[in-house]
C-alpha cells in the first residue's frame, strides 16, 4: 500500500517502495530511490541520486540533496535504515566534485539541523536543535550533540562522545569524552558508558587512558606504547588507538 498525494511532484526516475508516504507539496526526484515503510511529510524536498533505506521518517521543510551549485546530479547521498529527521532537517551536496555522504543506521535528528556534503554519519546517533555540522566531518556511533553545537570542517568525532550545548569544536574529540568546552579532549563520559552497559573493569581501564592522556598531553605515539606494553589493548580501547594513530 502507498500514498503519494496528488499535490506531490515526482520526478522520473524515481523508485519509491512499498507503504511509503509522500505528503502534498513534497517534491521528490530525480534519480531517487526510498526503501520501503518511510514517511514523507509535507513540504520535503529530495533531490537526485539519492539512496533512501527502509523506516525512515521526515517531518515538514525538511531539504534533502540540496546543491551549492544547482546541479544535483554528480554526488551520492546514501541514507540507512530507521532514522528520524524533524522539521527544518538539510543535507547539502557539492556538484563541484563527485563525493558520497553517508547517513548509517537507527539516527534522530531534531530541528534545524544542518549538515554539510562528504560527511559520514554512523550509527544510533543523536542530533539535538540547532546543530550545525561543516563538510568532511565523520561521526562515529553512539555520539550525542546537543543545542546549537557547532562542528568545523575535516573533524572526527570518537564514538561514545558527548557535546554540550553552544560549543565550537574546531579539533578531532577523542572516543568516550564529556566535552563542556573546545578541546580535543575532556571527561570521561561514564555516563554514557554504564547506560550502554559497559563493564566495570572496561570503565576502571578507560579512566586510567584518560589520565594518562591528560598527563602526557596527548603524545599519541608515546601512549599507544604505553597500552601495548600493560596490556590495556581492549574491545573498547581499540578505539582510541585507532583515534590516535588515524586509523578512521
């Protein structure tokens, strides 16, 4: 079953799945492909060469592929599954070079979001009001932005991180960090990791990395040295080893 109102402008060629619904004065196409069971407000714009995964869902103004340059056709936008994008929601492109953003899997976004072209944004990620995130930027799983954060361009932010409300990050944040200011580094964000159920053991040697980091100021080579030879390498610390030595 699907519902396409009549007011709605699709643009040939189009693929749209089984129960999807596009609402009056959405323009949809061309060279756009939407999974099945997703929800397409009123007043949504989603333009060419875009992937669309299945139980995605976005709400009114919402503008999706939107060009610098008015030419829609020379990059990829790759969206997952189950995600949720509010009102005002945007994701620009850049027609200038051929370049892929990918949104991962099971992300809510709130309002006036704004992202820029060759990002990459992974998995169960929250995006409060307001944020502004530049181009180049990659977002790894399980980070939390909340109002009016802003993310400068080439920026990678580690998994488990949280940012606070009304921050400038202008370096890379390592993996696990509570950031109250712009810095490459700040707390260990343990809240985050006993709500994701991490052990106790995991989180004692985590705390011990984070000290060390604040005492050595951050010498990458000379604290991955120290994790390898105490034995700290782990599931979870395989994370900032790879933050460290740019593996991402």
């Amino acid at each position: 079953m699907r519902y396409i109102s009549d007011k709605a402008v699709i643009i040939e060629p189009c693929f749209i799945g089984d129960n999807v619904y596009i609402g009056a004065y959405s323009v949809i196409g061309p060279n756009v492909k939407i999974g099945d069971n997703c929800w397409i407000d009123s007043y949504v714009n989603i333009r060419g060469k875009c992937v669309i995964g299945v139980n995605n869902k976005f709400l009114k103004f919402s503008n999706i592929g939107q060009s610098f340059f008015n030419d829609v056709n020379k990059d990829w936008l790759l969206i997952g599954d189950n995600n949720f994008f509010s009102e005002g929601f945007m994701l620009y492109k850049n027609s200038s070079f051929f370049s892929c953003t990918t949104i991962g899997n099971n992300n809510f976004f709130m309002r006036n979001v704004l992202i820029s072209y060759c990002c990459f944004i992974k998995d169960n990620i929250f995006i409060s009001t307001n944020v502004s995130i530049g181009f180049n930027v990659f977002i790894d799983s399980f980070v939390i932005l909340s109002d009016f954060v802003f993310i400068a361009s080439n920026i990678f932010l580690g998994a488990y991180s949280f940012i606070s409300a009304f921050n400038f990050i202008s370096s890379n944040v390592v993996p696990y960090s509570l950031v109250h200011s712009s810095s490459i580094y700040g707390k260990l964000n343990l809240i985050c990791l006993k709500k994701n159920f991490f052990s106790k053991s995991s989180i004692i040697r985590l705390k011990k990395i984070y000290k060390l980091m604040l005492n050595v100021n951050l010498d990458s080579k000379l604290i991955v040295s120290f994790l390898f030879s105490n034995k700290y390498i782990s599931c979870e610390t395989k994370l900032i080893v790879n933050f460290l030595l740019k593996k991402y």
